[in-house]
C-alpha cells in the first residue's frame, strides 16, 4: 500500500491547510473535498484539483478513499469519524478528539472494533522547535525540570456557523488551543496531577477570550500556560523551561522582523490563524506524513487517540477549574510515559 487515497471532510480553515498539504505528497492522491456547504466543498475542489462531494456516502461509493481526514468542528468529530471508520476508512482526525470524554472514549472504540486507524492532529509535537525542546528536556540538557512557562495566542478565531463562539460547541481557548500544550507537556513531564485556572470562559458572543492555567505533574515539574483569543490579529507561541543546569526558551516572535498589528473587522478574516512556518514542510505536512507512514508501515504514532483522550481531560479538568475557581485534580494514573520518567530520572541524577 504505497499510494494512499486521501479524502478531507470540512473545508473550512483546516480543511484548507490538510487538503494544500496533501497536495504535495508525491504518494497520495487526494481523491475528494466533502463539505455540507456545496459552494465551500467545490470552491476548494477546484483549487486542489479534485472532486467536491456534499455526502460521506457519496464520497465513500464514488472515491473509495484508503484515509478520511477529518477537519470539521470539534462537536461533530465523532459523528463523521464514526461513520468513516465503519465504512473501513483509517481516520485522521483535527485536535481535540472531541469536545466530551464520552465522544473520544466512543470514537477510538469504534475504530477499534472497525479495525482501522484513529490518528489526532496534536501538531505541536511536529514543530521542530517544540520537539528539539522536548528532546533536550528528556536527555537532561537543563537539568531537572522545576517550571515551565507556555504562551499560546491570537484573534479570536472565526469559523463556520461562529461555532467558535459557542462554549458547548468549542470548549473555550482551553480546550481549543491551549489543549496543544497541554499535549505538548505531557509528552515532556507524564502525567499531570491537578489544575487550577482562571479564564474569561469564553462567554458568547464577546469575541474574545483568555486564560492562565496552572498544572501540576505527578513528577513535580509545575507549568503556567496562558491562552490567548484576545490579541487584535496574528498568533505567537512561546515556551520558556527552567531547568537545574539552565533554560530552553522560544518564542516565535522572534523570528519575524517587522511587527505590525491591525485590527481587523471579525468577517474580514474569516478563519483561524495558524502559525506562519518558513519550512519547506510545514509541521502540518510533516504530521500528516507521519500518520500515513504509520498506516503503510503499521507502527504507533508519535501520538496516539489516547494521548488525545489525555490531552481533553486535562483541558476538561481546567475548564471545571475556571467554573469552580477551585483546583481539580486528574484521575490517578500511573505515569505512562516510563521513557520521558526514565531520562528524568537520569537528569536528575546528573545534578
Ligand atoms: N491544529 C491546529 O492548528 C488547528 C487550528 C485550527 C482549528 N483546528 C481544529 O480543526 C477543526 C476544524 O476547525 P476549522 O477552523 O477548520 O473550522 P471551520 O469552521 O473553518 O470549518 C469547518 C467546516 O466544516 C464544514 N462542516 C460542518 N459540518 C460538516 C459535516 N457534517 N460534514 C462535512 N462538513 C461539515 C463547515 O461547512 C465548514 O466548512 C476543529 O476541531 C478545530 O479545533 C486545529
């Protein structure tokens, strides 16, 4: 299974950034564009040169696709990665999984008794600075991690229906964008013991949104990551890890020259900022890449559904932290990621 059939659900902001991505793939035939909204579905067909569907079944019978990528709003993930897996189709699926644990615990049963695939999108492992970062925590080059700083942000994004705006439907910052950190430093440090956050809560039709949680994980390190929809354009990441033997710090501003920020009318850019890459792949294409080798080499992802599954508990448990302005803590589990324990231990060793 060399080539692989590739179609993508949801032409919206994402499904735009998968579908140009797939496009550069010598190996893969994007083989259609499903969107319910027809004018969307065949205005991104036309620039990715493939056929637009408004159906899942039409796409299925007519297109046959080995992998169906899965770019539509959160609240909807399980009800199209669901009927894509019983039809037989491996299945990449943007980040969060899903907006409840029920859906995600359903989605990856579901694929499990399929026999198919189930990939999350958690693209920050992809970021060559986020993974050199996780890298050099793991081979102890700081030290014993004590704090961690992450900053993640940008307007307020803009979707289709405003779905965004919808507390029930997105989950707030929290569990749309800073869950990429939380994804992201539980790669790092294992499992988090409890949270404790402040938010605006994304409450309706304010257009705006920010929050500041902090975690605590079963291995001590404690992180602060603030989440931003309030800038007035643009998105910026920042990471900052203070170790016993130094510092690794980024921020993404840095390498731009020239900051300008204008503040632009909520339709005049419809859509979601994603992160700018000079790369000559993005981190989109590279994780894209990664999930269908692992289909034609059959071999675990760098993430897997349940690290996604995590990922959303810890962004749940924050969101119940903002409502109830008290700490939460995380169902126990034994810390699964013995490699990342193992090399701490070694850095600590060190000191
Ligand atoms: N990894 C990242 O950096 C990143 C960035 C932005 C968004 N996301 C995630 O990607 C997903 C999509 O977000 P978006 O900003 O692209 O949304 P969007 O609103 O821009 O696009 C969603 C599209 O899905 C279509 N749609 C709705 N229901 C459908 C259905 N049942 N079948 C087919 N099409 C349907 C809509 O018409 C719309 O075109 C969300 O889960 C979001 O959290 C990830």
């Amino acid at each position: 299974m060399s080539r692989l059939k590739v179609a993508v659900v949801g032409a919206g902001t994402m499904g735009t950034v998968h579908s140009e991505a797939y496009r550069e793939m010598a190996d893969v035939d994007l083989v259609g564009i499903l969107d319910i909204r027809p004018e969307a579905a065949q205005r991104l067909a036309a620039r990715r040169e493939t056929a637009a569907y408004t159906t899942l079944n039409a796409l299925i019978q007519a297109a046959q696709p080995d992998v169906v990528d899965v770019c539509v709003p959160t609240y909807l993930h399980r009800q199209v990665v669901e009927a894509a897996a019983v039809a037989g189709c491996h299945v990449i699926c943007e980040k969060p999984i899903a907006r409840t644990l029920a859906d995600a615990e359903a989605m990856i049963r579901v694929c499990q008794a399929a026999g198919v695939k189930l990939y999350i999108a958690h693209v920050v492992r992809f970021f060559p600075e986020y993974r050199r970062a996780h890298d050099l925590v793991c081979d102890g080059a700081v030290g014993r991690v004590g704090v961690v700083r992450a900053m993640r942000g940008g307007a307020f994004p803009v979707g289709w229906e405003d779905w965004y705006a919808n507390v029930a439907k997105c989950g707030t910052v929290i569990v749309d964008s800073m869950i990429h950190d939380f994804d992201f430093l539980r790669w790092c440090f294992g499992e988090v013991d409890r949270v404790y956050a402040k938010s605006q809560l994304g409450r309706d039709m304010v257009q705006s949104d920010h929050a500041f949680v902090s975690l605590r994980f079963q291995n001590g390190v404690i992180a602060h990551v603030e989440g931003t929809w309030a800038y007035p354009s643009g998105f910026y990441t920042e990471l900052e890890m203070a170790g016993a033997k130094g510092l690794i710090e980024f921020r993404s501003q840095d390498a731009i020259a020239v900051h300008t920020q204008i503040r632009q009318s909520e339709r005049a850019h419809a859509g979601v900022q994603v992160p700018e890459s000079p790369l000559v792949k993005s981190p989109y294409q590279l994780e894209l890449e990664h999930f269908l080798e692992c289909i034609r080499r059959d071999v675990q992802p760098l993430v897997t559904a349940e690290d996604a599954c995590k990922a959303l508990e810890i962004s749940l448990a924050a969101l119940a932290s903002a409502r109830a302005g008290k700490p939460v803590r995380l169902a126990q589990t034994p810390n699964t990621t013995a490699s990342v324990q193992e090399r701490l231990t070694r850095g600590n060793q060190d000191d």
